[in-house]
C-alpha cells in the first residue's frame, strides 16, 4: 500500500476517496488516446492517479510540489498554482487528455471557463478533458466529516463553489469546448460527479 499523501492534510478515508476518483476517470479515458500525452492538473503531493494511468507521456502540475519541477517514475511533475497563474505552461495542442480530479471546486468560479480554454487550447483535436467534483449537496456532509477527520479539512476548507452538473453544463457551453460534445455522470452514490468533454 502506498504511504505517501495524495492530498493536503490528514483523512481516515482520503486515499480511498483518491483511488475511486482515480479508477472512475482512468474508466472515461477512450484507450485510442493512450499512446499520447496526459496532463493531470492538480496532481497533488504525489501524482497518485498519474502513477495508475498508461500513457506514454505523463505530465502533472499543483501548487504543492516541492521545486519548479521533477521526474517521478517516468512522470514529469511541475509546480504551478492553476487559481493564481490561469495561463498554462504548454504549447497549443500538447496533450491527448487533461484530468482535473477533486480540482475545479478549489478554484474561483469566475476563473473556470478562462482555465477550460487555457485547456482546450492545449489539447490536441479529439482530445478529452475529464473532471471529478463534489456534488453541490454534499457541502455540509464534507464540512461535518472534515471536523472529525473523516476527511482533510485542510483540502474542504480551501473549497470555493460546490458545482451541480447543470451548472457545470452551463460553464462549458460558455468555453472553448462548445462546439465539443459533452458527457456528465455521477458515482459514489451521487456525492461526486464527473464530466468528459471531447474537443
């Protein structure tokens, strides 16, 4: 079993929280695309998704890596605060897939679409983008397990918007990948949704 944090703070639960969004997204990822390149933004301490994923290029940036950059078991990891710095650090059209997991409800909500084109800029046409999140509802249940260490509070207190699927449709038709098509799920028992949006 993997010791290492794969998030920010201390939760009874967190890495089973993080397999779980780990095996949904790797589900979404259509196989034709894994012989390109993946950018996981929001990694987190350690790229645990990026370490159960095949691609042959992996790629993660958050806030909370340690230098400007390192290479983790064939992955290459860059430390970059999304929330501050919205313009990515990549060529038009680099990647294959981007994952955002467990990331967009940590970010301002005026600030979304600028980061979904920042995404659809460096994705390669018929690239998919996939991201986890929180069903709004669920704010209060996540505050509550917080308190008792259930889950990180250090991560449910850095939250800024709990997102509904409908709202999250919305945002996307406001971006880039408008002209995309767009899929929208839940899992977990409806406490967290994903979405896959192919450019």
């Amino acid at each position: 079993m993997d010791d290492r944090n794969r998030t920010r703070g201390f939760g009874v639960i967190e890495k089973y929280l993080s397999s779980r969004r780990a095996h949904v997204a790797d589900k979404l990822i259509p196989h034709g695309l894994r012989k390109g390149s993946l950018l996981d933004i929001g990694c987190g301490p350690y790229p645990y998704f990026l370490t159960h994923t095949e691609f042959n290029i992996k790629v993660g940036i958050d806030q909370e890596c340690q230098g400007s950059s390192m290479n983790l078991e064939g992955i290459t990891i860059r430390q970059w605060d999304v929330g501050k710095n919205l313009k990515l650090p990549f060529e038009n059209a680099t990647f294959d897939a981007v994952t955002m997991l467990a990331v967009i409800e940590h970010l301002e909500l005026d600030h979304l679409i600028s980061i979904l084109d920042e995404i659809h800029r460096l994705m390669k046409s018929g690239g998919c983008l996939i991201m986890t999140s929180p069903s709004f509802w669920t704010a209060p249940i996540l505050f509550a397990l917080s308190r008792i260490g259930v889950i990180s509070k250090l991560e449910i207190d850095d939250h800024k918007h709990a997102y509904s699927l409908s709202e999250l449709s919305l945002i996307i038709g406001k971006s880039h990948f408008s002209t995309g098509s767009c899929g929208m799920g839940h899992f977990e028992w409806g406490m967290n949704m994903w979405v896959r949006v192919t450019k």
